[in-house]
C-alpha cells in the first residue's frame, strides 16, 4: 500500500539532510465529471455606492432634466433663472427658463458642479447635447464652458462652444467641447448671450466623453467596462439588488422606465439614499439613462448571459410591513412586465411590440434572453405567494426561459430552508442565494455544496464577498470558498461577487470589487481572484483530494483547499490549490491515468500571494506571478507528478496541457 500522507513528528523532520515531507494531492485525470458551466463566474451590478450614475454610466451633468426633488440640486443658478414644469418630455417635465437680465454687465446662467467634480482631460473631447427654444422668438445664444473654479486661477475656462437658439420650438443641439488640460474638479457653465428682454428654455443638459466604451453615444466609462470584459464573466446579473424593491413602491426599478428615449426616462430617488444614516446620500438617484437596453448591450459585448431580477409586487421588507406590498390578487401589471421583457430581449422585431421598440434602439437582432429572477431578497409567505403567478405564466408563454427564485438575505436558517422547500415545490431551475460573512464561514463553508440534493433546482450564489480582516485575506479566503463552488459544479451554475463598484468620493457600502473616482479605477485583491478563476474555471470538474478526501479545509489538511477541472478546449487539466496558513507547504501533485498515448507538452503555474512591498494601498496587496514549470514534472507512465511549495496565504493554479493524442 502506497502511504501518501502522513503527519507525525517523526516524518515532518527526520534530519536536516532528510527534510521536510510532502502533502500529496491525488487528481484522477481519467474521472472526467459533472460540466463546469460556462456562467459559473461572473458579475453582478447595483446602482449602489454611485456604481450607474456617477460611475458606470458615463454622463457627466449631475441632476440633468432637473428633476430631483430640490430641481436645482447640482446646479448653481445666477441671474434670472426659473424652474418650468411644462416641458417637452412628459416623463421629464421639468426645465429651466434663462431669461436676459437686460444690461452688458449682468448675465443669466447656471453651473454643474458635476459627480464629484466635471473632469475633464487634456486634448479629449466631450460630446454636449441639450433641447432648447426661444419661446419669444428672435435667436439667443447659450455660451457653454468647461470652468476651472479654485480660487487661484480666477475661473479659468479650459473649453467653450457657443449655440445658437434660433427656434421657438423645442430642438436638440449638439456640439463637442474640447480640453485645454485636464481638471479633476471642474464645473459645467452655461450663459445666455442675450440682452434686452429676451429668453431661452433649456431642458435635459448632458455631456459625456466622446471616447465612451465601444464609442456609444449614451456610453459607458470605457475603463470600467473594460474592467469588467477583462473579468471573461460567463453572466451578468442586474439592475438589483435592493433597488429593484426600491423604499417604496413608487421607487422600485421599472424596466419599462429605462427604455427608449434616453430624454424621456424619469429619474426616481435611488434606494441607497438614506440608507445608512452615517452615510447620507441626498443627492442620489437614477436617471435611469443606464437601462435595460444598455445592460442587454453590455452583456452581449462582454459575452456574459444576461440575468436580469425583477419586481414582485414587493417592496423592501428590511424597510416596510407587509402592508406596502402590492396584493396578491392585483399582481397583473408586474407579471405582465416579465413577460413583456422577455418579448423586450428576444421578440420578433417586426411582429412584436416590444421587439420593435428594441430594433428601434438599434438592435434589431434578439438579446438571447434565457434567464429570469424573480425577486431580490425578499422571504416569507408572502414572497411566496407572490412567486407563483409569475412561475406559472412565464411557463405558460415562455416556456424557454429559465426561472431563478430566492432564499432570501440569510444563509442559512428556518426561513431558509423553508424558501428552499418552496422553490422546489414550484420547480423553479436555481436559487439565489447570498452570503455577506466573515472569514470563517468562508472557510467553513467549502464544503457547503457537496451534500446539497443534485436534483433539486440548482443554484445562484447571486450575492457573496468575505468581509475580513483585510483586503488580501478576505480574497484567500473567497479563494478557498470558491473551490467548493468549482467542485460542485453539478450544482452551483452561477456565482457573483457583489457589489461591484464603489465611488472613493461616495459610498455606502463595502468591500467592493472595483473601487474609482473620475480619473482611475483600482481592482483589488478580490477582484483578482475572480479573475484567475474565471480565466481557467475548465469544462469539467476532475477529483482532486487528499487522503482520500476532498480538499476543503477539513481537519488534518493545513489549511489547504483545492478543486481540479479539465479543459477540453486547450486539452489541459487545471488544478486550484489555496493555502490559507501561515506556513509555507511543500505539496506534490499527483496526475494520475492520463489518457493513452498522451504526453504531458507544458505545465504553467500562476501564484497570488502577498506583496510585502505593498504599503497603505488598501484596494489591492497582491502580485501575481506566471511561470513555466514543466522541467520539474516526473512522469510515471501515464502519471506524472509535480513537487512544489505554496507560500502562506498564496492561491496558486497549476495547468497540466497535453500534446495532441495519436
């Protein structure tokens, strides 16, 4: 019998010419398993801590069709200035009347402090748009700037455009403003040229970069989008999150409020507002101009299956009683929204209504929409009760689409399993589930999967992060959570970290995966994470264990957690070791029955682990590493070994790949 690991004062350290011993990891190349499903990482977006307006979504006009609650918040306003609410935009009614002030040396205006500042860059270009008219007639000209406002440049103006309102009917104007040099806190000015007695009408004032993520005109910051392609994330969950209950019901997320014209979307107060007294937000909300069609977009262009989470009739449960929820019995208009997003994303462009409202926003191709969830965290019956019309006409008329229901914010517990008992009952496909816990449960929980029930609906682990100690620890240990989640991947298909971005200017919750403010963005420890195991999740789940164990943290193993997969398009087996100690550990892999004939052509090792050269940084305290290390494979037949050491609190992945079998 061939001892592969043995722990005993005796074999640890014999002599110092002896050394130390090997833990052996067994992975069994010819066990090819359950499929790794191609969603099983990726995002999950919130417009939370400013992640849509202020961030994602590219405008750069705070309050544009002045329609928060106090119409001028963002703005300063000299001169005669008057808040109209006639507009032109029946969602949007609200718009400002400049009036002349009638002498050379007075002016009429109104300045954009921006989120957090109008930045701007040397030589870039910024696209204006505004609607406008003169209602008396006569031309008037609106005289707009890029302002530098500290008090030592006296107001330098580092870009400026003029237009011209030559209609009495309302007009769309555009025109593109270049910097002089970049600024990290500008404003937004805009004069009215006119003396005498005349006047100009300004509604929905906005201004984005030219250079946006795939050039859109109602675009997305081109870093942050980038941020998130680089992730490879296999599906998109969105808008919510607690938005989509919203604080009350008239604040909850309405897709059908985020389509078509971008001028004529209402803004509604962001949930996130006043939810943490400590870190008040009065001046957020959504304008909604990041939509439903823009998360399909950006979904389709990262390659990710798009998930988005809809309304049930309920409103936040941590901030109403059950009364606020709408009834049972009046619960048609919101499933009827189900249904008609369904038809939104993938209905036929001609024959359809909301097929042809998408083709004519420029996507006349269906989104491919396969997956819908129902509900974000709410629990009890009444959530149930709630679930079940929509279960039963989703399937009636869109028998295709996949259905994912909740188990609400808790993970674990009596309301738990029972919304487990209920999912299953109404045959739903995955469960989202969410975890916001600390180092130990993540580390107690590797193993969390692998007595789940394999025919039951499967699940979504919609909403996770470690909240640790620190930045790289709490990303160890996701790490080693995460190998549970890639060895049950016949039962966990989705899983995404939340929330996914923070403003360094504004937030209201934490850890985040990417931190920015208007200039730069900072991808942290954990970000990493989801990277390498996106980039190398494998197409099916191999065994890796340790004697005779799965490698999950359990007693006797160290600290060491591991999960192998194998990778039938570049014909390679993938193993994830994360060692979670403060020891180093000398390890020997162990692939063993290869197929025949095949011989091992190269063997990678990526290393995260700490770096010591890393001070006050705290998005990111990390460095990962690439090497080849195919020179110290020993191969045995159709076995072959690799001896290495994991550094303390180090995640490392090994990629065996193979030449092609004769």
């Amino acid at each position: 019998m061939k001892i592969k690991y043995v722990i005993t004062l005796v074999s640890i350290v014999l002599t110092a010419g002896i050394g130390v011993a090997q833990t052996v990891l067994d992975i069994r190349a010819d066990k090819i398993g359950a499929g790794v499903s191609p969603t099983m990482y990726g995002i999950f977006f919130e417009d939370i801590n400013y992640g849509a307006d202020g961030g994602l979504y590219a405008e750069m006009i705070k309050n544009r069709s002045f329609e928060f609650v106090n119409p001028l918040q963002g703005w300063k306003a000299f001169g005669d200035v008057e808040i109209k609410t006639d507009g032109p935009f029946e969602n949007n009614p609200h718009y400002v009347r400049l009036r002349s002030m009638g002498h050379a040396h007075k002016v009429t205006g109104i300045e954009n402090e921006g989120y957090f500042g109008v930045s701007v860059c040397k030589d870039a270009d910024y696209r204006l748009s505004l609607w406008a008219r003169a209602p008396k007639g006569g031309t008037g000209r609106l005289k707009i700037e890029i302002v530098d406002p500290t008090p030592d440049v006296n107001y330098e103006v580092l870009a400026r455009q003029v237009v011209e309102v030559a209609s009495s009917e309302w007009k769309k104007y555009t025109s593109v403003l270049r910097s002089q040099k970049t600024l990290e806190k500008g404003v937004m000015r805009l004069v009215l040229e006119w003396q005498n007695d005349g006047m100009v009408d300004v509604e929905h004032i906005s201004l984005f970069p030219v250079e946006t993520w795939k050039g859109h005109e109602n675009g997305l910051r081109k870093d942050l989008a980038g941020a998130l392609c680089d992730l490879k994330p296999g599906v998109f969950r969105f808008p919510g999150g607690c938005i989509v209950e919203g604080t009350a019901m008239d604040d909850r997320y309405q897709w059908k409020n985020t389509v078509g014209p971008v001028e004529n979307r209402p803004t509604i107060v962001n949930r996130w507002q006043y939810s943490f007294p400590d870190r008040l937000a009065p001046d957020y909300y959504q304008s909604n101009g990041l939509g439903f069609y823009e998360y399909f977009l950006l979904a389709e262009e990262i390659g990710a299956e798009p998930v988005p989470v809809l309304n049930v009739g309920m409103v936040c449960q941590c901030q109403n009683g059950a009364y606020a929820h709408a009834p049972v019995d009046s619960l048609c208009r919101f499933v009827d929204d189900a249904v008609d997003l369904v038809e939104f994303a993938n209905g036929d462009a001609v024959k359809t209504k909301w097929g042809r409202l998408r083709a004519d926003m420029g996507h006349p191709a269906p989104f491919g929409l396969k997956y819908v969830a129902l509900g974000n965290e709410q629990w009890g019956r009444e959530y149930v009760d709630r679930m079940k019309p929509f279960v039963d006409r989703l399937r009636s008329v869109c028998p295709d689409i996949k259905i994912i229901g909740g188990s609400g914010p808790s993970s674990d517990g009596d309301e738990f399993d029972m919304l487990w008992r209920e999912m299953d009952r109404m045959a739903v496909d995955l469960v989202d589930e969410h975890y916001y816990r600390d180092e130990k449960w993540f580390l107690g929980n590797a193993s969390r999967y692998d007595g789940y029930d394999r025919k039951a609906p499967k699940v979504f682990a919609g909403e996770y992060a470690c909240h640790g100690s620190g930045s790289y620890r709490s990303a160890i240990c996701e790490a080693a959570f995460m190998t549970g989640l890639e060895r049950n991947a016949d039962v966990v298909l989705m899983a995404t970290y939340a929330p996914l971005f923070a403003n360094k200017k504004a937030w209201q919750w934490g850890p985040d995966l990417i931190w920015f403010d208007n200039s730069d963005i900072s991808l942290t420890d954990s970000y990493e994470i989801q990277r390498l195991f996106s980039l190398n999740k494998g197409t099916n789940v191999v065994p890796v264990t340790m004697d005779g164990r799965p490698v999950a943290g359990q007693e006797g193993q160290n600290g060491l957690y591991a999960c192998a997969v194998y990778d039938k398009v570049t014909d390679s087996y993938v193993i994830k070791v994360v060692n979670v100690g403060n020891e180093s550990q000398d390890l020997r892999l162990d692939l063993e029955k290869l197929p025949a004939k095949s011989k091992i052509k190269d063997v990678s090792r990526i290393v995260f682990s700490k770096d010591e050269s890393v001070t006050g940084n705290r998005f990111k305290s990390s460095k990962t590493e690439t090497d080849d290390v195919t020179g110290g494979v020993v191969v045995k037949g159709r076995n072959a070994e690799l001896s290495v050491t994991l550094a303390p609190e180090s995640f490392a992945i090994y990629r065996f790949s193979l030449s092609s079998r004769s």
